[in-house]
C-alpha cells in the first residue's frame, strides 16, 4: 500500500514518525510531501525520512498566504497525480484532504485546533476525520455534514506519538539545569495576541539560569540572537525532545505542540499563551499538568519551580496515547477498503 502524507508545519513530523517506522517496518511505500515552514524540512532532515518540498514558503501578509495557498493546491495536485497514492493521511494539513477527494483517494484528516480554519477543508472533504476526545461537543465538531465521518481518540495528539517513545520517560528523570522558552506563534493564522511580551523577563531570567530559546522559525532566531539577549542559548537547529526534556528544570511556552508534550510527559510547564486556550489545553490544566498564567513573573517562576519538584508525576494521559495511536493506525489501514 503507497501512504500518502502531507506536512505543512513543524509538529506534523513528530505526530506521524511512529506510524511511519510502522509501515516502514510492514513493507509499505510511503510519500512524503512537505511545505517549507518553521522546522518542518529539518526535522524531516533530522529523521532520516525522505521527502519532497512542494510550494514556496508562506508570507505573513493575507494576500500572499491566499496566493500561496492556491499556487501550492495547484503544484501538490500536479506532484501527487502522477504518483498515485493508495490513501492519504495528514495531520492539520488542510490541503491533503481537497487533493485527495479530487484524485478519489481516501484520506483521514486529524486536527487538535478547533479554531484553525484550514478544518473546513479537512471536515467538508476528508473520508474520515479524527478529533481528540476533548474537542467533543465543542461548536466546530457539530457541522450536520460532519457527523457520519467524525470520530474522537482518547486523550491528546501528543500522547499519541510520545507514548511510541519509551526511552523520553528515562529522560525525565536526569539531572536539569535549564529553563527552556518557546515563543509565541507570530505567523499563525489563529493567533492575534501580542508579540515579544516575554522578552524583558527572559532577559531577567537569563542572569540566573541557563536560558534555551526554541524559535518556531528564522525570523524569531534572529531575533533572539541580537546582543540584548546575550546568555541566552538559541541552537543552530530544531534540538531532538530527548536532549530537552533531560534538561529541562522548567518549561515555558507561549502555545503550541511542545507544550503540550512536556506537560504529557510530566516536565513542570507553564503557559504563557495570551489569547484563548484551546480546548485540548483546557483538558492538561484540568488534570493538573499544565499551569497557565499569562502574566508570569520571577516570583511565579521561582513558586513553580519548587512545587514541580514535590509533585508526582502524572502519565496517565500518556497512556492513553497507546490506545489512540492503534486506533488511529486501524483506521488508516481501513481506509483502502472504503
């Protein structure tokens, strides 16, 4: 069977690695597109997994991402046509989905953001559309044309693939000595708070900690690397989540996958994401696994670093990755007879 995936941003890759070493493993071929954005074409790099950039890289002006958008539907038809794919599988890439109803290629469309408006595309025209559990009942899983493709998974998109990876739990439990910050999403269609609201604490925290900033592209390593940051680290390329986790004291994050995944595996977390929370953050603060606080200052940070060292760890929401990723390896599998 030829599984075709598509990634149009960074935490695409570490959600379909685990399914990918399974096929590999069963003999199945496997194309690979991608959209050159954030560290998509690194981590890819960086996995060993061969893979083919198809459109440019998206601009920040409305115009030019609807330009882009069209110009890359048009070249990824053209690129996928002549290869013919049995199914076809993508996580948030909303384009898969349209491109494969037009070739008659069943496609499974998983998105974690109920807020993303690339879902209209995902939930209109994929075959099957996986959710996770906490999204249930929320306005965007109620579209009357939705309702006999929709199915939920249990816990959180990272769990999932993290729950593939055995060793990151030995990793936890290594010696830290490091705050890690993750910034905000400034391209992302669904964020409009402020940008570079961190900046002055980082520069404050970085005269007593070992500072490691995790910029989500280039523009924000550069920014990052301007003389007023000096102490903090900005590495050359996207780190492995083992070399972070087993250095991480605490975790600051201004939205996003990796947030998510620290806090799944136990690591102290905090959100400083300054517009709503999504629904799958909402679900990791009610089980304690996540703090948010938008306003965090040294006070805060030091409270949190001395309650995280007292308080056990919680993997039951990693474990129920295990269950979501068989369910959604079945489910994929079953798509060639639909």
């Amino acid at each position: 069977m030829k599984i075709w995936l598509d990634f149009i941003n960074t935490p695409q890759v570490a959600f379909f690695v685990p399914f990918i070493r399974r096929w590999e493993s069963d003999g199945h071929e496997l194309l690979l597109t991608c959209r050159d954005s954030g560290n998509t074409v690194g981590l890819l790099r960086q996995h060993g997994l061969a893979h083919h950039v198809v459109g440019k890289r998206v601009g920040t002006g409305t115009f030019d991402k609807a330009q882009q958008f069209a110009g890359r539907m048009l070249a990824l038809y053209r690129f996928v046509r002549t290869r013919r794919p049995d199914v076809a599988a993508g996580q948030s890439s909303f384009y898969l989905p349209l491109i494969a109803k037009l070739l008659g290629v069943p496609s499974l469309y998983t998105n974690d953001n109920e807020h993303a408006q690339g879902n209209f595309f995902g939930f209109r025209f994929a075959t099957k559309v996986f959710l996770p559990e906490p999204l249930r009942g929320t306005p965007a899983t109620q579209k009357p044309y939705l309702q006999n493709r929709l199915r939920f998974y249990p816990g959180v998109k990272e769990a999932i693939y993290l729950s593939q990876q055995p060793d990151l739990l030995a990793a936890i439990d290594e010696p830290k000595r490091q705050i890690y910050f993750r910034p905000e999403p400034w391209s992302a269609q669904y964020y409009d708070g402020p940008l570079n609201f961190f900046d002055e604490a980082l520069r404050e925290l970085a005269k007593e900690y070992e500072i490691v900033v995790l910029p989500r592209d280039k523009n924000q390593a550069d920014h990052y690397r301007q003389p007023e940051f000096a102490g903090v680290r900005v590495p050359d390329g996207p780190l492995k989540l083992r070399d972070i986790v087993s250095g991480c004291l605490l975790f600051i994050g201004a939205g996003g996958s990796m947030t998510r995944e620290l806090a799944v595996l136990g690591v102290p977390v905090v959100s400083i994401y300054q517009a709503d929370l999504l629904a799958v953050d909402e679900y990791l603060v009610d089980r304690g696994l996540l703090h948010v606080d938008p306003q965090l200052d040294y006070a805060g940070i030091q409270k949190l670093l001395s309650g995280g060292a007292k308080k056990p760890r919680d993997r039951s929401v990693l474990e129920t990755g295990g269950v979501a990723f068989h369910l959604i390896l079945k489910n994929i599998h079953d798509l060639r007879a639909s």
